[in-house]
C-alpha cells in the first residue's frame, strides 16, 4: 500500500497560474495523473492497490445515491478540474457510462438543443440515445464553456501534440482522459468523501442499475437503458429490490 506524505487535506491542486497544463508546467511527479488527481492521494500509487485488512470480496459492487451526492460534493474542492470531474461523475452515473464510454465521449454525442446524449456502448453493448436532464445540461453548458477556455490556452502555444477538440472530457495535457485517471480521481474524491469503501469507476454504473430498480422500473427498460444484449446482466438490480412486488394485485 502506498504511504501518504504529509497531512491529509482537502481535495485540491497546486495554485497553477494555468488552469491547464502547458509545457514545464507538470505536477509533482511529472506525470498526467499527479497534474489531474487531487494532491490528497498518492498518484503513483497503483490504482489496484489495497489495504490488505479489509474484506475486500464481501464489499458492495456499487455505490448508493447519497454515496454519489457525496462524491459530487468532493468536486467542489478541486478549483482547477473540479467541474470537469462533476460533470463525468454525475454522466457516468446517470447514464451508467462504462469508463471506457465516459473516456471516449465525443462532441457529436451531446445534443444540448435537443437535449439528448447518444450513448455508444463497447463490450457488445447495445448503443441508444437518452435524455439529458436538466441539471446534467446546465452542468454540461459550464463544463464546455470551461473546456472552450482550455482549448483557446492551448493556441498561444506551440504543443508538442496538439489537443483533443473531439473529446468530451479533456486531461490538463489537452488528451481525452484516460482510464487509469478516472481511476485515480473517484479514489481521491472517494477519500475525500469519507467513504466507507474505495470507489471505482464501474462502480458508478452499477449505482445507475439499482437506482432504475429503486424507482421501480421495469427490468427489461433497464436493459435497454444499460445496453445489455443479455437480461442476465440486468435481473441482479431488481432481484435484491425488496418492494418490486408492491403494485402486485391492486
């Protein structure tokens, strides 16, 4: 297990000039992760790595809503990337994007006028269009117009590799983010939270599943939701739904 330096503190970034990450400019540890992750955690740590005292096997699989409310909290303390985390968190758990969806999310994708996010499923995935809610549009608006900032930062210079303009969630480095980031910075929030268990990212989808049962919906809408091809998949978040048999013999 990594060891921590210094004090614990809350999630935040070093106070760069910059709000994005231009040559000579890198973090730490000079590497993406250190310049993306909040300096509360160990970013050369391995993502996997975990307290060995912990039944790690009988932990829950997802996490709840308020678990979620508290993570998007979190955000509101990193000033640099703060709202770029809060939009993918809130996206991933509400459309129960996979990390490797959320990562490779592209412009064309989101309809703000229509108010419709075209989600492309991977692991022969059924893709389809969901709704965009309210607060996910007005988040996606501030995050784009924030993104659009980084983009015109990035013009002044001559970089190396020019910048993603087709991907949704940018790096500090101008690259679509990448898994092993996400990782890192649900972990770091996830800590900052206090929560009881280490998030991950597919943990965030699985949220999406039983929050649908919760709300009582239909198995066979949550599949099509989800993108499962088989509804195996999809019975595990109604199965342990206690009051799916209440509207019964009304």
């Amino acid at each position: 297990m990594a060891k921590r330096v210094g004090r614990q503190r809350k999630v935040a970034v070093e106070d760069w000039e910059s709000p994005v990450v231009l040559p000579g400019q890198l973090g730490l540890f000079g590497g993406e992760e250190s310049a993306e992750v909040p300096a509360k955690v160990d970013p050369v740590a391995p993502v996997s790595t975990r307290p060995r005292t912990k039944p790690w096997s009988s932990e829950r699989k997802h996490l709840t809503a308020l678990e979620i409310d508290r993570l998007l909290a979190a955000t509101k303390d990193n000033e640099r990337t703060g709202l770029r985390d809060r939009c993918l968190i809130l996206l991933m758990y509400r459309h129960g994007l996979r990390v490797t969806e959320a990562c490779a999310l592209q412009l064309d994708q989101v309809d703000l006028e229509s108010k419709v996010l075209h989600v492309t499923r991977l692991k022969g995935g059924l893709s389809t269009s969901h709704p965009l809610r309210n607060e996910e549009i007005r988040l996606l608006r501030s995050w784009l117009n924030e993104r659009a900032r980084w983009l015109r930062r990035w013009q002044k210079h001559d970089l190396q590799t020019p910048p993603d303009r087709q991907a949704v969630f940018l790096s500090v480095r101008g690259q679509a983010l990448s898994r092993n980031t996400v990782w890192q910075l649900l972990r770091a929030y996830g800590e900052a939270a206090g929560l009881s268990l280490p998030p991950h990212p597919h943990m965030l989808r699985h949220a999406c599943g039983y929050a649908l049962a919760d709300q009582g919906t239909d198995t066979r809408l949550i599949q099509d939701y989800l993108g499962h091809r088989n509804i195996q998949h999809t019975v595990r978040y109604t199965a342990t739904n206690v009051r799916r048999f209440d509207r019964l013999w009304r």
